[in-house]
C-alpha cells in the first residue's frame, strides 16, 4: 500500500525545489523514521540528517524554505521544523490564542456534504487548518479543484470553549469545527 502523502519520486541527484519542499514536508510532517530523525520538543530535528538523506546541501534547504510562499518550515540554527501539518505524534508548542472574528477554510465541493454533517476535522492531522483570509483559503482549496470557501464564525467559537492556536506562518489551528459555526 502506497501513502498519498509520499512524494512520487525519490530521486535526489535531480530534485528541483518543488520536489525538494514536497520530499522535506513528508519527512518533517508524516514520516521523519525514514530519514533517521526524530521530532523534538516543537517539532525541531537536526539539519544534518536531513542533508545526508536528501544529498542536498544547506544552500539548498534555505533557498525552498526562503522561497516557500506558504512558509511551511521555519530554520533555527541548525534545526528546522514543519510549522504544521503533522500526521505524527509532534507537540509544536503552540501557545492558545484568541482568534479573529472569522476565519476561512478551503475545500472542494465533493467533502461539503460530510463537513455539513460533521464539521470540520483534523482527518489524519492534529488540527484542522484555518486561513486568516479568503485568498489564502481559496489556495488552499485549489489543490483538488475548484474551490469552495467556508468561512467559521472562529470568536463565537472560542467563546464556546473551542482553543485555538496560531502556527508561525499565520495558520490558524483548532481540534474541530461543529457545522453551527460554518456557512458557505
């Protein structure tokens, strides 16, 4: 059985930036054993394994992590870590924050009949994703067609009891989204 998150190809001699950042999120975030590296407190692993796993050099990981528009990874001397996304055990040390009135999810129109029923859930996450705006949610749910954006009514939520944090890169985290808070 093959895992959908895996990058199709795992030849490094020739990996361009975006093969580099999809091997580096799989890694970082689902499956890090396979470079010999485990998670630390926040989610930080040492750089070097990762070099000698990829056969890239440092240059070339600040290049994908300077130039990822979503900002996916943060460098910290030599460590780096995902920002979020994680499908295995991380605690990324975020701090609750008290959202904005409304933030935005993207998705495409098959998963809206199970979000009516459910809510929003992590899935094979941690967290569900919010964005702080309708265009980076529009991005995000881009990714398998068109894209349907659901806006959560997030301060209601919070005042239900509802925590939520903020990733680095501005992603908003939560653990669910009952569907009394969405509307389309």
């Amino acid at each position: 059985m093959t895992d959908a998150r895996r990058p199709a190809t795992r030849n490094t001699a020739v990996m361009d930036d975006h093969a580099l950042s999809r091997h580096l999120s799989f890694l970082l975030r689902h499956a890090p054993h396979d470079a010999g590296v485990t998670l630390g407190p926040g989610g930080w692993v040492p750089l070097a394994p990762l070099l000698a796993h990829l056969n890239v050099t440092r240059a070339d990981i600040e290049r994908v992590v300077a130039g990822n528009d979503k900002r996916r990874f943060a460098l910290l001397g030599d460590t780096i870590r995902a920002n979020q996304g994680h499908s295995v055990p991380v605690d990324l040390d975020l701090q609750p924050a008290t959202p904005p009135d409304l933030l935005y999810h993207g998705t495409h129109a098959a998963a809206l009949p199970a979000i009516w029923q459910g809510g929003l859930r992590p899935m094979t996450r941690h967290h569900v994703h919010l964005s702080p705006d309708p265009d980076t949610a529009r991005r995000v749910g881009a990714r398998r067609g068109s894209p349907v954006i659901l806006t959560v009514r997030a301060g209601d939520l919070h005042a239900a009891g509802h925590t939520f944090s903020v990733s680095e890169n501005g992603v908003w985290l939560t653990d669910t989204v009952p569907p009394a808070f969405l509307r389309e």
